[in-house]
C-alpha cells in the first residue's frame, strides 16, 4: 500500500535538495569555480533540453529561474567578452523567455519566468 503522505514528504525533500544544488552551483559560479562554459552548455542547456524530451515540468523551470537569477548578471557580463558564448547564452534565454508565453504552465511558473525576463532587461 502506498501511503500518499509519504510520498509526498519525499517529494517535498527531493525538491529542497533539487533548489539547493541549482543554489550552491550558481554560488560556485559567482566566486569562480565553475565557468560560464560549464554554466550555459551543462547546466542551462541541459534544463531545457528537458523540453525537447517532453520532461520538462514546473520543477524544472523553478530550476532554472533560480539559476539564471543566481548567476544572470555575472553570467551576462562574462558573455559580453566573447561573442560564441553570447550567442549561446542568447539562445538559451530565448528558449528560456518562451517558456513564460506558453499556456500549458499555470500562472505561478509563467510569472517567475516574466521576473527573471524582467531582471535581465533591468
């Protein structure tokens, strides 16, 4: 027998650490230890290449607003240097931004997308 609140809890828990490793890998980023190589083709591009699998869900985006709002202007500004890594994290923001147009996510994940959106431009 399954017990639903079990489930549940475990769920919650394996979210917790989910949110936490996307934080301590931002983190890493902003004192230096990963670079924005590693950040846009392993981390981003790897999220949203959950899309295209069909396995992309709320968590995921979750994951990666708070990635990209962790390391977004430093990201930014080290990818101002080098126009192949520009273009790329350019790529992956615009994949990124049409998630926040798209119906089939509720309102919750469309606005944490609209924010992230919003901070870039700010």
């Amino acid at each position: 027998e399954v017990n639903v609140e079990e489930l549940l809890y475990q769920r919650g828990k394996l979210k917790k650490k989910m949110f936490g490793n996307i934080n301590f890998i931002g983190e890493l980023f902003n004192i230096g230890m990963l670079s924005s190589k590693i950040i846009i083709s392993q981390c981003i591009g790897n999220l949203l290449a959950k899309r295209e699998e069909g396995k992309i869900n709320d968590e995921v985006i979750e994951c990666l607003t708070k990635l990209l709002s962790t390391v977004g202007l430093k990201l930014e500004n080290e990818c101002d240097d080098d126009d192949k890594r520009k273009r790329a994290f350019d790529k992956c923001f615009s994949d990124f931004k049409d998630l926040g147009s798209n119906s089939n996510y509720g309102c919750r994940i469309r606005f944490m997308v609209q924010d992230v959106v919003e901070l870039r431009k700010n």
